[in-house]
C-alpha cells in the first residue's frame, strides 16, 4: 500500500467476513482463514461468521486456534449457540485491548430461524493511543439492517459519550452504496474506501463474481485514510466467499472530540 507522510500513528485494520471458515470449495479451513490474515499484517482485525467450537472431538476451538496461529487476543460476541458450537463476531489484537461493550442490535423478528445481530465495541491500545473499534454484522432484510445502523450510530454504541475520537466502524453491514442504511452511517462517518486516495471503491463480494460492496470502514474525523481496498489474490478467491477488505489508517496525534463533535443519538433516526 501506498503510504502518505502525515504526523501520525499508521494502524492496518481490516474486517474479513470468514463463512464460517468455509471456502469456496467447500473445505472447512481455520487455518487458511489465518494465513490470509497473517499475510494483511493488520494491528486489528475484524470478523463475522466466526465458528467458535470444535469440528472433531478432541480438537482445538477453531476461534482460539486462528488466534493462536496470529499471536493475537480473541474477543468474541455469539449471535447463534447450536449442539455446544457458537457463530458470531470477533475482533483480534495484538496490542493491549479491552471489550467495552457487547450487546445485540434490534431485531424485528422473534422467530427462531433468524440469527441475532450483535456488535463488539473493543478499546484498543496502539502506541499509548486509544482507538475505539465498533465490529458489527448487519441483517439481511432492509428495515431490521435500518434499525440496526441508527442503533449503531446512537447513544449505545457509537454515540456513546465514551466512543471518542478516534474511532472506526467496520463490519459486514449487507448495504450497498445506494441502501438506506448505508447512507445513513456516510451521513455522519467517513467512508475509508471512499475516502481512499489510492483508487476507486472496490466490491468486496461474491469472491466467485465480486459486483457488491457489502463490507465497509468507516472513520471519525482524526483518522486519515492512507489507503483502502479488498485484498484479492489466488488465496482470497477461495477461501470465503467475501474478500478481506484491509484500510491503512493515519491517526493523528492529539486527537480529541468535543461534545459538539460525538455522534447524537439523533443520527440513529431509522425513517
């Protein structure tokens, strides 16, 4: 990646849908899934899908073993528990880190055959700097993916007094440019694709036909985009069917937000 000389702290962050460690070609692999991440050198990483349990009797818990191939800590969310394996997200560090808050995001359904949406808010460490980063993975169906930007964006999570500049918001949030709740997060964050001085926005999904942007980071106002963009190789094309997207961040010194500069809680209004 191109690398742009501002004062600053550099910070690789990157957010991977994994599919349940499943690729392309049908082949349960945690570790492929670290070999792609090992090879991004990123300071945070972001997951969704994440398959926490055993596949065999005696083996080692997939999340732990991919956490244990990078050196870095696990912090892991559950949104579905089935016959002792949990799926969800997960954020990985290597620096000092703390979770601040997990939760679940609204739902407009009770059924049992819809997974529960959840986000991780984990406070990272880098070089004496904090750095809040907001993990989430949105629904399928537009009005809940609507509730669930607004709440991402109110008092609870990304509004929240404590979520101070520096922060980013990432995530597979299943919303294209042009979706509503899309928009609604470009309204008061930066798109870093978007933002990203080394080219064009790129679509993150299907790794078979990639045409969708469905995977995003967004930023706060101190964070400059170095650059940004889906890692695609021979090895991402098969190992999920989304391709890691990694973003160079810049994160200024000093950085500071105001009452006045913190997301509202009005931003989270779903019409």
């Amino acid at each position: 990646m191109k690398h742009v000389d501002k004062p600053g702290r550099n910070v690789r962050i990157l957010t991977y849908n994994v599919h349940r460690w499943l690729g392309t070609d049908r082949q349960i692999s945690p570790g492929r899934i670290a070999e792609v991440i090992a090879s991004c050198e990123a300071d945070v990483v972001a997951l969704q899908e994440v398959r926490a349990g055993r596949i065999h009797k005696g083996h080692p818990d997939q999340a732990e073993l991919v956490a244990k191939e990078l050196g870095m800590d696990l912090h892991f969310q559950p949104t579905i528990r089935i016959l002792g394996e949990q799926y969800g997200i997960a954020i990985l560090t290597r620096h000092p880190s703390d979770i601040v808050k997990s939760g679940r995001l609204p739902t407009l359904s009770s059924g049992p055959g819809f997974e529960k949406r959840s986000a991780l808010w984990v406070c990272v460490e880098i070089e004496g700097c904090g750095l809040n980063v907001i993990n989430a993975h949105l629904s399928l169906r537009s009005r809940e993916r609507r509730a669930q930007a607004a709440a991402l964006l109110g008092e609870e999570w990304a509004g929240h007094p404590d979520c101070s500049d520096p922060a980013v918001l990432l995530g597979d949030f299943n919303a294209p440019p042009y979706s509503r709740s899309y928009r609604l997060f470009a309204s008061r964050l930066r798109d870093a694709q978007l933002a990203n001085p080394a080219g064009d926005p790129q679509p993150t999904f299907h790794t078979r036909a990639p045409v969708l942007r469905l995977d995003h980071v967004f930023v706060t106002k101190s964070v400059d985009i170095v650059a940004a963009a889906p890692v695609r190789n021979e090895l991402t094309k098969v190992a999920s069917d989304h391709f890691p997207l990694l973003a160079e961040l810049r994160v200024r010194p000093g950085a500071s937000m105001s009452a006045d500069d913190r997301i509202p809680a009005s931003a989270g209004s779903a019409a």
